[in-house]
C-alpha cells in the first residue's frame, strides 16, 4: 500500500505486527474545531470533502454530505484511477487543488502540501480548506458529527447525532468498528491463522449481535435513522460483494441473515441518497487493490443481489424519508 515518511513516498507500510493488521493513527483524527462548522455554512466552496466509490470509511461522510444537504456548500472531488503511489487523485492525471496553484497526481501530494514532512498513510476521506490549504481532517467519524452539526435553515431539524442517545451511540459504533468495520480488514490482511481466527470469530460474533439487535427494530435505535446505521451501511453493502470471498469472511453471507439483509436494503433505498452506490467500482478497486488475497486482479463476477427487493420494514419515518 505504501506510506509517506517525513513527507517523502516509499512503498513500505506498517500495518502488520506479529501477523495481525493494526489500523494506523492519523494526526488529522481531532475533533474539527467549532469555527470549521460554523464556516462550511456561511463560506459555501471553501471545503472540499476529498473522497473514493470504493472505500467504506470515505462513503461515510459522502452519505452525511448528502443526506444533510451540503452539496451545495461542500463540493466533492472523487480520487479514482491507477493506485501507483496510494491513491491517484485524477484518473492518472493533474489536478488543481482547491485554492492554490498547484496541480497534484496522486493523493500523498495533498498531504505534504499541508504537512511538508508528514510521516503515515495518506488515506480518504479528507476535508480539505482551500483558504489555509491544510487537511482539518481526515476521520470519517469526525467529519460525519462535523457535518451533522452544520446549521442552515433547511437542515436545522435534521440530526443524525440526537443528543438523548450520546452514550448508546457511542457504544454501538465501538461495537460496529471493532467487531465489523475494521474486523473485516483485520481478517483480510491477516498474516498468520490465529490473527484470523480471532477476526473471523469476531466479525461473525457481531453480525449475530446486530441481527439479533435488529429483530424488532427498523433501525439500531428504533423508527429514525441515524449516523450509526449509515456508519453500519457502508460496511454491510460491501460484505457479500468484497469482505465475503476477498477478506476470506466466508462463515456466512450477509443474505443469510435476514433482518440485516432487509435492513441494508432498507437503507439503499432511502430517497435522498439515490445515486451514490456505486457497486461496479467498491468490487473492482477492492479486488485489485485490497489486501495480497488477488494477486493476479481478477475482478470476479458479483453475486446477484437484488437490492431493490422489498425489505418489509414497513415502518413510517416521516422526518427522514
């Protein structure tokens, strides 16, 4: 995958440890300051959400752009093509970077235009501020309550955060990164078996939770979504597609589990983020970028899933339909 040290690109990495996958920290993982917010409303253009079809933590914040109605306020650059120094940032070619005269070809390069000599992983999603040309961040968790808490008179009733639920919250979005999101890279990138096993076992352990969690509710918290079933989403779209067969998550498909199946077509469905799942790319830059599990790239055929089946969660949510 490669890395930036001391603002430099080597195709070295530091992810394995005594065969297991530790996600790295980033510097840009902060809480973004109140000022940010209170600009991205009132200074439309100056933040760029910088983001990839592919990847599950940078479709997070993309759906929270979407769904809160910024996309007027916050343009949107999607990084695609050839991964030959982490992620290309234009299909191969130049592009201008907001707010400066500079023209970039891969992602790294915007990272070292805010931190000459940074050292770690250039990853998405990242907001960008093109006044100061510094990274504010690049936490898909931290961007998503940043752009929540964005107030304009359209959005002001809208919240995916409700205060009353903080600490349930913040549990089950523990529960979902350790035991789903990131286990499912865990397992993927595994290096020895009992590095694998645990993951595996853990990954399954929590689909079994949350399809349990998800007998009698439409949503993890009841009739309303909110910011920890779009969190849930990104991952369990890509789970039969990807984590299945290329991340050797093959105890189960998410098919198998009949409330999460419907729940995640449930959301697929919601109006206001039609358009923005795009499944040909999350398959073919996963297959041909992800893990060392596909040496050859062979970008398989995706299994026939219809996702728009009804999911008979027949539940009304008026305030987020």
């Amino acid at each position: 995958m490669g890395m930036l040290y001391k603002g430099q690109w080597t195709d070295k990495d530091d992810i394995i440890h005594n065969g297991a996958y530790i996600r790295p920290t980033s510097k840009y993982n902060g809480e973004i300051p109140v000022d940010v917010i209170d600009n991205i409303a009132n200074s439309p253009g100056r933040y760029w959400l910088i983001g990839s079809n592919s990847c599950q933590w940078s479709q997070r914040p993309m759906l929270m752009r979407r769904l809160k109605k910024l996309d007027d306020l916050i343009p949107l650059h999607i990084a695609h093509g050839p991964r030959l120094e982490g992620y290309a940032i234009n299909g191969g070619k130049a592009w201008e970077v907001p707010g400066s005269n500079h023209s970039i070809h891969h992602l790294h390069q915007l990272y070292t235009l805010s931190t000459p000599d940074y050292t770690g992983r250039s990853t998405v999603p990242v907001l960008w501020d093109s006044h100061t040309q510094q990274i504010i961040s690049n936490e898909s968790s931290q961007i998503m309550l940043a752009l929540d808490k964005v107030q304009t008179e359209e959005q002001l009733p809208l919240t995916y955060y409700p205060p009353t639920l903080n600490e349930e919250m913040s549990d089950i979005d523990g529960l979902i990164y350790s035991g789903l999101s990131n286990g499912v890279y865990k397992a993927g990138f595994a290096q020895s078996q009992n590095a694998y096993d645990q993951a595996v076992s853990l990954v399954f352990d929590t689909l079994d939770s949350l399809e349990q969690r998800l007998r009698e509710k439409r949503y993890l918290f009841g009739t309303k979504q909110t910011a920890s079933d779009w969190k849930l989403f990104t991952t369990l779209l890509r789970f039969d597609l990807v984590y299945y067969t290329l991340h050797r998550c093959l105890k189960k498909r998410l098919v198998d589990y009949p409330n999460l199946w419907a729940y995640t077509r449930d959301l697929y469905q919601t109006k206001s983020i039609a358009g923005t799942v795009d499944i040909p790319t999350i398959v073919a830059a996963s297959f041909q970028n992800d893990t060392g599990n596909n040496p050859h790239n062979i970008i398989p055929v995706t299994p026939d899933l219809d996702w728009e089946a009804p999911h008979n969660r027949d539940i009304v949510d008026p305030s987020h339909s």
